[in-house]
C-alpha cells in the first residue's frame, strides 16, 4: 500500500510539474500600453481568435486585504469590469478558498456570456506570493434560464506579490474565449482592457473599511504575520 501510494504521489508531481509547464509555454506576452503606472500586456492564444491580457499595478493596499476583497465572490460586480452577476453554487473548501460560483459577464450590444467557475489557491509565503486561480469548470452544471450564452472556456490567475507592508504588486490575468456571435476586433479590444480597468476598480474596494477590518482577523492576516517573523517577507 505504501508502494502504491508514494507511486500515486509521484505521478501527481509530475502531472503538477507538466501543467505548470505547458501554462509558462501558452503565452507569449508582449507589453502594449502603460496607464498610471500599470503595465498592460497581451498574447496571441493558438488556435483562438481570442487573445489573453494582464495588468500590473502596485496597490498601496496590505496583502491580506485583497485577498478579502478577491474572496468575496458576491461583490465581484462592484469591481470587476463587466461583471453583472454572480452566484456561489458550491464551497468546496472554505479553509483553502476551493469554491464552485456562477458568473455572468457582460457584452455591449450583444447577448451577455456566463461560465461556472472554480476557483484554487496556491500561496508561497518564502517568496511572500499567493496565486488565485478561477477556471471554468464542468463538475457542476447550472442555468440561470437568462438565454446567455455560456463561454466555451475561460482561465484567469490574480497573482499577488509582496512589496512591503503597506504595498503589493497584483497582477490579474485573463484567457478568455466568448464563444461564437462576437468579433474578434471587439472582443480583443474589450479584452486588452479588462484587467486594467479591474484593477483600477479594486484600488477604491482595498480602501473599505469593512475589507480592512475583516482582513485584521482573517487567515490570511495571520499567514503574513507568521511569514513575517519567519523572516520570509520584510515589513
């Protein structure tokens, strides 16, 4: 038994190692605009008409508090751009941040699309980063009975990275395809601007009072702080 479990484990690295592997190799990112001191990037997608985008933007805001403000699914629409609606359909674990939710994101002019997602976390306090990850998922099927038009798939990844106390560098990337009915022309130029215009959104959410209060008793509050005195990261 102990055999076949440590054999189960190695293949569980590799498929690990492989997956990490092949999402470094899909994308060729290629810097395009820069606006108020955050970065936007670009890259093709093969076999997609659709391309990817990220942003970089240092916010003066505490690790912990974006991420209150990331886990809270049901505000999504109050910052991220064209997002209309959301719906949590199944915590699979609350302690590890695994949940299952329903979000529908609009498009001008034409039927809005929607995606089931579910979401990952993967923190590295020695580098003093945390990746929160949000791909479209099929473990659970759900119709909100709207006529949308569901994405064909969807992957998105918010990387935050320790600066200091006070200041963290996020990144929030996205690799989505809307599906048919949508010109590429529009859907890119849409696209490019998502993840700025989100992470210009979440700069006014960070300053909440209800965010920074919940962030002092959070997790995630005391995951810095033991980072912190082990050295890992620098107030």
């Amino acid at each position: 038994m102990a055999k076949r479990n440590f054999i189960i484990t190695v293949v569980l690295m590799l498929l690990i190692v492989a997956s990490t592997s092949f999402a470094a190799d899909r994308y060729q990112w290629r810097l395009v605009d820069t606006k108020d001191g955050c970065q936007i990037y670009t890259s093709v997608v093969n076999g997609r008409d659709y391309v990817a985008a990220k942003a970089t933007c240092v916010i003066p805001a505490r690790i912990e508090v974006i991420g209150v403000v990331i886990r809270d699914i049901a505000n999504y629409p109050e910052w991220m751009e064209d997002c209309k609606d959301t719906k949590i359909l199944k915590t699979v674990d609350d302690e590890n941040d695994v949940f299952i939710f329903w979000i529908r994101q609009h498009v001008t002019l034409l039927t809005d699309r929607d995606m089931v997602i579910k979401s990952r976390v993967k923190m590295n306090l020695e580098k003093g980063q945390d990746l929160i990850y949000g791909d479209l998922t099929n473990e659970m099927s759900y119709d909100a009975g709207k006529g949308y038009v569901r994405m064909p798939s969807f992957n998105s990844l918010f990387t935050l990275d320790w600066i200091d106390r006070e200041n963290t560098r996020v990144t929030y990337m996205i690799d989505p395809d809307l599906g048919k009915g949508v010109p590429s022309s529009i859907a890119n130029s849409v696209i490019k601007k998502t993840p700025y215009k989100s992470l210009k959104k979440m700069m006014k959410m960070v300053k909440m009072s209800k965010y920074i209060e919940s962030a002092r008793t959070s997790k995630y509050n005391k995951l810095v702080e033991d980072a912190m005195k082990a050295g890992f990261v620098k107030p």
